[in-house]
C-alpha cells in the first residue's frame, strides 16, 4: 500500500541491515531422522539458543515464528554520560532532579571484562540521556567494543561532530550512527533542539557520508524523529532530509509527555484510549490487498486506519502489537552511567510524565550495579530473570488508559496487585515512544 508502490527489502527497517545491500539468498532447512532440524551456528546465536532454552513459537495461518529466548542477552546499551549540551524541549530530562555525571573508565574497564561471558551479545549501544559523544573517552570506549568483536552503535546529536571526532569515530571502527532530528528545517530544528545549529549538524553527516565513499569502513547512519504537533508536517520531508544527510533510515517516534505543555503536543491520545477495542475478538478482521493512496481512497483508509478494525495487509497485521516491552523481547539490558544495571529505558532515571492531565512519577530500577557485581550475576539473578518473565506476560493494569485511581500516581503498584515496578503506564510497551 502506498502513493507510488515503492518497495523496500525488510531488511533495510534499521541501519546495518543491509538496506542497500541486495536482499540475502533464501536459506533451506533440511529435517534429519524424525524431522529433527539442525540450525545454523548464526541462527543459533540470534536465537539465544543453548542447552535447557526455552523459545516460544507462534503460529499464524501458514506461518509459524520461533521467538528468541529471552533470558539470552543480545545488545547491551551503556549510557557513557548523562551529560548533554542541549537543552532540547522534548527532552525528559527537563524533569530530572538527579546527579549528572560521567562513567569513569576503569568502571567501562570493568563492564568490557564482563561481557565476554555473555555467547549471544551482538551489539553495544551507546545512548542513554545524556551526549555520548561528550565523554571524553567515547572513542576508546568504542574501540574496547570492536576489539570484542561486537557491533558498535551510538545516538548522538550530532552537535559534536567535527572533522576529528568523526575520523576518530570511523578509526574506531563505529557501525552505526544515529543523529536525532526534531525537525526537517531549520527554524524548527532550532527552536526544539535548543542550543543546536542545523546547518552544522547537517554539513558533519554530509561530511560523514563523504567519507563512507571514499574510506574502506563505513559508518552507516539513521535519523531519530521525536514527532508533535508542532513539527507533524515535517514528516513529509525526513525522505528528502534522510538522503540528503546519506541516512538509511529513519525512526519516528511520539514525545514522552514529561509535563502538561508536552502532552497537549501528544499525536496519539485516540490511539491510546482506543487500542484496547482495536484488536477486541469480536471486531471483524479486515483483510486488504495493496492498494494506491490517492484522493479516491485516502480518506476511506484512514478511517480505517483510526483504530476500529482488526487490519491485516495480506496476511501481516497492520496494528502495532501493544502490552509487549521491546526491551524485554529484544534481549537488551542498560548500564548507566554510574554502574546501575536497568531492565529497560523507561528505568533507567526517574521521570514524571503527563497523561489525561494527570502526573506520574516514575521512579528508577535496577538489578545491581556491575561496580560490585558482575553483570552476569546481575543478568541472571533470580530476580531480574523472574521479571523478564513477568513483563513477557505483562499481566498489569492499563494504567496508560486509566484516568484517576491514585495508584496512576507512580509506577510502585497498581490495582491488580503487582508491585515495583508496575509497567502498565509504560508509553514503550504500547508503541507509542520507540527509540533506535
């Protein structure tokens, strides 16, 4: 479906997937004695596969789907600084009444040794809520990474990119960069991302992308888009941006409404308070073939697309699974900048964020810090494994639809007898915030 039937190989949905790559040879399985299958060893590994792992499998008319196991660490995402140069409106850390500070590098020493015991990890994130590229052994940290053989990764923005960081990002052996664009135009740009220049930010991923043609290693880059009121039209426009600053992809995502100014600037109230019946078993599923978006059908598709109908485009359904924490089912665990091992973003630090005009105080967990553990122990605590398995089920009160139990106030309990922390208010599990 789509205004000029454009396709695109799936595995272009996120930089270093071989988005310009052609698309990979099909590959066979061959059932042995009794149809016992035999994986490959890099399947086996995206898997989180070994002896005694449980792998869910869903099945879906004529397709059957083997989920990861969840319990096998696959990216660790490590938050270098909280630090940052900007003092962007759509930041949460607005909010913050917390320290800010560097990771020491003995402490990143420290979590380098440890990660070695993780046979499953692929990828290490820099990005958290501070400026990566503000610490000042970034690149030494990035090179510690590559040296494990691990995908690098870093969300950054983009302030920071001169000529010698981005050599010294490139030398270190930096797979993919995210640059975080609020806006398609400058007076935008400017305006939400207070501090930044757009013209500069610009010209070092243009800059960048120069040197992806011309060095042997190529850093390739995606956009990151916090998408409100105020910038929804420049949505039409990231395409234009994404190739003239050489991206990949673009990610888009709403604003997480830290206080009551930012949630008037909220897209998806409806998609909220209407995501509970969207997907009620007794609403008729919908199946559509591909179809032209034009002014004929534009504006029959999109009631249909406001939520009242099970969706399905050729046998893939169009709504966005919700009740789901993407940390949890995508194997990822954070470390911030002081050594506290967290479960997921939303964790990390504390917060407040506004719903239905009501404040939430979303207090932050953690498992341990690696400075006195290790994070294999961390990881595999009872506890932290019996929460993975919780949130998996995420048998918790809706409270991001819920307008008023004083339970709505903080993420300590909710109605339905689960205790810290309560995940039902969480804006990632319903799709509604995602991040690279």
């Amino acid at each position: 479906m789509g205004e000029g039937g454009r396709n695109r190989d799936e595995a272009a949905a996120r930089p270093g997937a071989a988005g310009n790559e052609r698309p990979a040879p099909r590959r066979f399985l061959t059932a042995g004695a009794r149809g016992r299958l035999t994986l490959p060893p890099d399947l086996v590994k995206k898997l989180g596969a070994s002896a005694s792992s449980r792998l869910e499998i869903r099945e879906r008319e004529s397709r059957i789907e083997i989920r990861p196991d969840i319990h096998s660490l696959s990216r660790l995402y490590v938050e270098p600084t909280s630090r940052c140069n900007l003092a962007c409106r759509t930041c949460i850390r607005n909010t913050w009444k917390e320290p800010l500070g560097d990771m020491p590098w003995p402490l990143f020493q420290r979590l380098v040794s440890q990660i070695k015991a993780f046979p499953h990890l692929e990828s290490v994130m820099f990005a958290g809520f501070g400026e990566p590229t503000a610490h000042p052994d970034i690149l030494r940290m990035i090179r510690a990474v590559k040296r494990l053989g691990l995908r690098a990764e870093i969300t950054t923005n983009g302030t920071l990119l001169d000529d010698p960081m981005i050599d010294g990002l490139r030398r270190a052996g930096l797979d993919v960069l995210w640059a975080s664009f609020d806006s398609a135009g400058e007076a935008g740009f400017e305006d939400i991302r207070r501090g930044a220049k757009f013209r500069p930010v610009v010209a070092a991923l243009q800059s960048l992308q120069a040197g992806n043609v011309k060095s042997r290693h190529r850093i390739q880059v995606g956009l990151s888009f916090v998408v409100m009121r105020r910038n929804v039209s420049d949505l039409e426009a990231l395409d234009e941006l994404a190739r003239r600053v050489g991206a990949e992809t673009v990610l888009v995502s709403n604003i997480l409404p830290y206080s009551a100014e930012m949630e008037k600037e909220m897209l998806c109230a409806l998609t909220l308070t209407t995501e509970s019946f969207a997907t009620a078993s007794a609403k008729t599923e919908v199946r559509l073939p591909r179809m032209d978006i034009t002014p004929a059908t534009r504006e029959t598709i999109l009631r249909l697309l406001r939520g009242y109908e099970n969706l399905n485009l050729m046998g893939n359904p169009i709504f966005a699974e919700t009740n789901h924490c993407r940390f949890i089912e995508g194997r990822t665990a954070f470390v911030r900048w002081d050594g506290a091992a967290a479960p997921c973003l939303g964790l990390l630090h504390g917060s407040k964020t506004f719903l239905y005009g009501y404040e939430r105080d979303v207090k932050p967990h953690d498992f341990g810090n690696i400075g006195r553990k290790t994070l294999g122990a961390i990881w595999r605590s009872p506890t932290y494994r019996a929460f993975r398995e919780k949130v998996r089920g995420f048998d918790f009160a809706p409270c991001h639809i819920c307008g008023g139990c004083n339970m709505l106030e903080s993420n300590e309990e909710d109605c339905q007898g689960n205790g810290f922390p309560a995940c039902g208010g969480c804006l990632w599990a319903q799709g509604i915030i995602q991040c690279p």
